[in-house]
C-alpha cells in the first residue's frame, strides 16, 4: 500500500532532508512539498495525503495553526518536525503520532514512518486524529491569546552587571539570533534571551509586525516600503535600517494602515 506523504516545511534544506531520508521507504509516495502553512492547507484540500511531515515553526502560520484550520475529517496522520527539545515536545508524545528533532536521524525517521504504516495498516488513524485535536486545545489552552493591555510595555534586559530597562514603543526592529534576539533601539543593539516566536505573541499585534522569520518591525518607526527582485520588498526604517520583507506585500501595508 502506498501512504500519499506531503512534506511542509519552510526551509528548502530540510524539506530536501526529509526527501532524501524517504528514498529508503519505498512505499511513501511523496505528493508534494509546502513551504508555507496556507500551501499546506491547499495541497492537503486537493491531495488528501495519508500523511505530513509538519514542520512546528512557520513564519505567518505555524504548524498548529495549520491543523487547527483544517476540518477534523480532513485531518492526516502527523509527523511533527521540530527544533525543541525534549521537554518542549512532551506533549507530542502523549497526543501525536511522532516527532523527529532536528538534524533527523534516519533511524529515527525509519521508526516513525514504521508507527506511521502500523497506524495505517491497524486502521487506527481516526484514534490518532482525535489525539491530534486534544493536543491542539491543550495548547490552546495553555497559550490563550493575551488580552488588551496584557502585553509588554517594557523589555527587561540583563547585562553583566544591570538590568537595562527598554520600552517597546522605543524599539526599532527585534532581529532572530537563535535562542536569542537583538532588540534595536536607535543605534543600540540589546541582546535578549528570548526566541522571536516567544516574543511576538507578547507585542502588541497593532504596533508590531513579523515582516519575516527572522525580523519585527515597530511600525511606527516604518519609513517606506522598496521592491526589489522578484516581487520582494525591503522595509526601510526612519533610523535608515533596511530588513528584507517576506510577508506578503498586502499585509504589511494593511497593518501600516490600521495599525
């Protein structure tokens, strides 16, 4: 029996990862690859694939965010693809079917796609999708949308030897740097141990926006928007800084209208 296998992910490297590694399945047939959660949503529309490689972190729509707007009937067998570690993905264990950390391993890959054909063979997929839908209200649950005026006002960033105190209404850009952030505020740089999905979801939305995986922009402080090359833009900043737009052009100006 062939499983109809879409693979989503946004970063080209790990989608030609996990190509590779099904090679060595012979009965996966892969269908496509998504780089984005709203392809993702359209491919499994048309395709209907017994089974997603899902990639937990997308910019604009992450891989939960994908799932939740999918019709239960609709909902595949999952493989989550993920960067936690092994405390973050203990949820996965008791509500998905598997996980692979990155970099996978193949034996790892190998003992999913085994729990995956099980799973298939066993009839068994509608029990797994129902676990599915209780890990998306679990996390639902645990991370309910922050409401107005419970976000932050104030960054606390600590040095060597102080805590330097930033209001966010004062803050530039905020830049990935791993586990970490630069938060930009005129021509200092402060370094914050935080990830950039963590903190996104404690800004306020109107005055904050993700314009790519790795950059928010305060959008008060957005001068003009550039194009460049095949369609893309750069956003340029009143103190001159230039971060390059992945999000799509009509959002962005959306937000620079109401927010």
């Amino acid at each position: 029996m062939k499983i109809r296998t879409l693979i989503v992910d946004d970063e080209r490297l790990a989608r030609q990862r996990l190509r590779l590694l099904a090679r060595d399945e012979p009965d996966l047939d892969i269908t496509g690859e998504c780089a984005s959660g709203p392809d993702a949503l359209a491919a499994i529309h048309r395709d209907a694939p017994g089974l997603v490689f899902l990639d937990v972190q997308m910019p604009e729509m992450d891989g939960f965010e994908m799932l939740a707007q999918l019709p239960h009937a609709r909902l595949p067998l999952v493989i989550f693809t993920t960067a936690y570690d092994q405390h973050a993905v203990r949820a996965f264990e008791a509500h998905a079917l598997d996980y692979l950390l990155k970099p996978i391993r193949p034996e790892r890959f190998q003992a999913a796609v085994a729990r995956a054909r099980a799973h298939l063979q066993s009839q068994e997929a509608s029990a797994t999708a129902r676990g599915l839908l209780d890990l998306l209200a679990a996390r639902q649950d645990a991370c309910p949308a922050p409401r107005s005026g419970q976000f932050l006002s104030r960054l606390a960033i600590k040095t060597d030897d102080k805590v330097v105190l930033v209001k966010t209404s004062d803050v530039d850009s905020i830049e990935s740097a791993g586990n970490y952030v630069a938060v930009n505020v005129g021509k200092d740089s402060h370094i914050l141990r935080e990830t950039l999905n963590s903190l996104e979801t404690q800004l306020a939305p109107d005055k904050f926006l993700r314009i790519s995986r790795s950059a928010i922009v305060n959008l008060d402080r957005v001068k003009e928007l550039q194009p460049m090359f095949k369609g893309n833009h750069v956003v340029v900043l009143h103190n001159g800084k230039r971060l390059v737009m992945t999000r799509g052009l009509r959002d962005v100006e959306r937000a620079l209208r109401f927010g």
